[in-house]
C-alpha cells in the first residue's frame, strides 16, 4: 500500500496504527528503564541498618542519608529532564542510565557518611533525568487510544526494581555485606544503557523537529507502517511545535496555564499523602496495636495494590478518560483514609491490612494515573518537560507529608488523626482535576487547545 500525499503527520499515523513490534520494544525498554530506576532508588532503604551498625550512624543522620537521593530527583526532574527536547529522548534516557548506573556503583568506594550522600545525591539526579524521558518516549509511539495503558502497565518496572532490590538485598547482604547490592545495582543499570544504545529507538517528533536526521525518521515510520510505501521525498509534520526550541516557560502558554497549575497541584496532593504512607505506615501500624511482622505484611499488600492498580486503570482511563478516572481515584482515596482512620482504633490486622491494599490501589494507582495524565495533556514536544516538572513538584510535597507528620506526631497528634487530616489534600485533588476536565476534557476545549498549538 502507497502512502497517499506528500504530507505526513506523524502523531497521526502512529495513533492510526495497531500496536506492532516496534511499540512494544519501546513499551518494554521503558519499562526495564523504570525497573533499574526503581531498584537503585529502594536499595538504599534495604541496606541503611547495616550500614548504621558498621558506622554507628545516629538516627537522624540516618534519615539524610534516606533523602539524599530524594533532593537529587528534585533537582533531576526539574532541570536534567527538560533537556531530552535538546537533546533527545533516548540520548537523555542513555546519558541518564549510564550515570545513575555509575553512581550506584562507585559508592560501593563510599568510607563515610558524607561520601555516601554526595554518591546518593547524584544518583537521584540520574534517576530524576531518565525516568520522565523514557516515559514519554513510550508515550509518543504507542497509539492515544492505548496510551494511559501503556504508560500505567510500564511502572510496574518501577514496582518490580523496588521489590527486587528486596530481594537482592536478602541474598547478597549476609554473605557479601551492603555494597554487594549497590555493585549488582549499579551493574544492571549499566547494562541496560548498553541495551538502550543499539535498540531503543529516539523520538520521532525530535528527529524531525531539532534532530535533522529526516531519513532515521523515515526508517523508524517505516517499520512502524511496512504496509506503507513511504517516499523519500514524503514531507513530515511531527508534533505541534515544529522546530521551535523548547523550553519551561511553554508549559504555561497557548492555553496550557490553568492545566498545567492542575497538573501540579494534583501531583503535589497525590505524592504529599503517598510519600506519607510509605514512610510512615508501618510504624503507625504498630502504635496502633499490630505486631512489627503484621505491619510490615500491611504495607508489603499495599505495594501489592499498586502493582495490581496498573493493569485497571490505564485501560479504564483510555476507555472512559483520564480526567473522570484521575479525579474519582482522588475521591475515593479520601474515603479509604477516613475508613483507615475510623477502623485504626479498633480494628485488627486483618480488616487493616485490606485497608492498607484499598490505600496502595489509590494512592499509587493515583500517581500512575497523573503521569499518564501529564503525557495525555501536553504536545509530544513538551511531554518529558511537562512530565519532569508535574514530578518535581510532586517531590516537593512527597519530602514535605512525611516531614509534617514527624512533626505533628510529636505534638501530640494521634495516628488517627493524621489519615484524617490526609483526606484533605485528596478532596483538594479530586477537585482540581474535576476542574481541570471541565475545562480541557470537552471536545470544544480540546480543539481550542490544539488550535493554539498549532499557532
């Protein structure tokens, strides 16, 4: 089959074509870069007591050491991942991997505590520049009709690094001691970069736009559409942007403000009481009355629930859309933090536990569902721009929760209390993005919106 016309819009072929093997290789490298992200980011919560017994690291030192690499995902989000629309998404998610990869193992050289952090800091600053790439590069091949899906089932990478780092350290610790796990770490990551070298594909909207590499373009097109018979001289419109040079500031212009203000609201509010959760739970759990092993089971189900909330609500989002599904997660988490507060008091481990799995479906189903709903929202051009700064704030709401509930349960507030108060930011959640489906989730709206794009 001959394509018909000179012209080529690239975001419409891909969206008019079936899900073929090209797609899935991306879908699948994003999801192994999300897996190295996730288990060299969790390794460190695995090895920290061993490494406060050989250095007799006080408690509060302990939590730095914890949060290193938090501020260097901050800082990754918001100012390595708005470099893939210079420099591409794959060389972004190359260069990233490879370093995060090389910092994970050179702090295996770590004799101290202050070494330690500067190797921990820089690895999150890896991590915060790979992961918004290698999540909107599988964004833009897999069709719109299957996009949230794509994007929702890939963090299951995410779930299962943090899981394996588990059980790395399970095996490795004992025999070996803590740096064995970050070796293993840092060597699989580097591995992979190796990997996403020769197969991972770059985006097609940055070959045409920024990249001058036309005929890798039509290469890839080509393998995507083999019933095509593309011509050389076909002309390629990628994206909305043409070659305008990307940066931050368009995240809030050509009718994008109140959207992208929504989107980093929402993901401040999702991430604030998740980060919350993972950081607290347990302990909460055993104030209350459960056994250490019962807390620990608690919260290993609600890990469980998010991995399970990947498969429902990526296709429920692509089925009923994003904003209808976004903002009813926001809702609904309320109501499981006003039940998990209700029942903390006299609940047992069992009724607890079920809470905690309705909790992790939520709240990580939630922070799923806004990625796939930052990716939904921007042009291609502006997806690992838009994606790193809805997750950079997010951050900042993720280091706040458990900083103010530290706070707050040393002035007395009772467990209960808290998942009270954590309804709040849910509500505010749900709200927001309510709003923010009213305004760009009809058709007319959207319309406009792309109108102005395309200005």
């Amino acid at each position: 089959m001959e394509a018909t016309g000179g012209v080529i819009e690239t975001d419409a072929l891909i969206n008019s074509r079936k899900i073929g093997r090209p797609q899935f290789v991306v879908a699948v490298l994003g999801a192994c870069a999300l897996f190295v992200e996730g288990f060299d980011t969790s390794a460190i919560g695995y090895i920290a007591p061993q490494i406060t017994r050989e250095w007799n690291v006080p408690a509060s030192v302990l939590g730095t050491i914890l949060t290193a690499d938090m501020v260097g995902l901050l800082l990754g989000y918001l100012f390595v991942a708005p470099l893939s629309a210079r420099f591409g998404h794959k060389r972004t998610v190359i260069a990233c991997t490879t370093f995060f990869g090389l910092m994970t193992f050179l702090t295996i050289t770590s004799t101290n505590v202050e070494m330690l952090l500067f190797f921990r800091f820089l690895t999150g600053i890896g991590v915060g520049g790979a992961m918004p790439s290698a999540v909107a590069l599988t964004g833009e091949y897999i069709p719109e009709h299957r996009r949230s899906t794509a994007i929702t089932l890939i963090y299951i990478g995410f779930s299962v690094g943090q899981i394996g780092a588990g059980l790395a350290s399970s095996l490795l610790i004992e025999p070996f001691g803590w740096r064995a796990v970050l070796a293993f770490g840092g060597i699989i990551t580097l591995l992979f970069s190796g990997l996403f070298v020769f197969v991972l594909p770059e985006s097609i909207e940055y070959l045409v736009n920024r990249g001058n590499d036309r005929p890798r373009a039509l290469r890839t097109l080509r393998r995507m559409a083999p019933d095509l018979a593309i011509p050389d001289s076909a002309r390629l419109i990628a994206g909305t942007h043409g070659n305008r040079k990307v940066v931050v500031r368009q995240l809030l212009e050509d009718n994008r403000s109140l959207g992208t203000i929504f989107l980093w609201t929402g993901m401040f509010m999702n991430l604030m009481v998740y980060f919350f959760m993972q950081k607290w739970l347990t302990s909460l759990l055993v104030q209350v009355g459960l056994t250490q092993q019962e807390a620990i089971l608690a919260t290993t189900v609600g890990l469980a629930g998010g991995i399970v909330a990947a498969f429902i609500i990526g296709p429920l989002m692509d089925r009923v859309g994003p904003y209808i599904v976004v903002a009813g997660l926001f809702a609904v988490s309320a109501l499981s933090v006003v039940l998990m507060a209700s029942l903390m008091a006299a609940a047992g481990a069992v009724l607890l536990t079920a809470m905690s799995l309705a909790l992790g479906f939520c709240l990580s189903g939630g922070q799923k569902a806004n990625n796939a709903l930052s990716v939904y929202f921007y042009p291609t051009a502006l997806r690992g721009t838009g994606l790193g700064w809805s997750l950079g704030i997010g951050r900042i709401g993720g280091v706040i929760g458990p900083y103010l509930a530290g706070v707050l349960l040393q002035n007395g507030w009772s467990p209960s209390g808290l998942f009270y108060l954590t309804a709040g930011p849910m509500m505010i959640g749900a709200v927001t993005i309510a709003l923010m489906g009213q305004i760009y989730g009809h058709s007319s709206a959207r319309s406009g919106l792309a109108e102005s794009q395309k200005a």
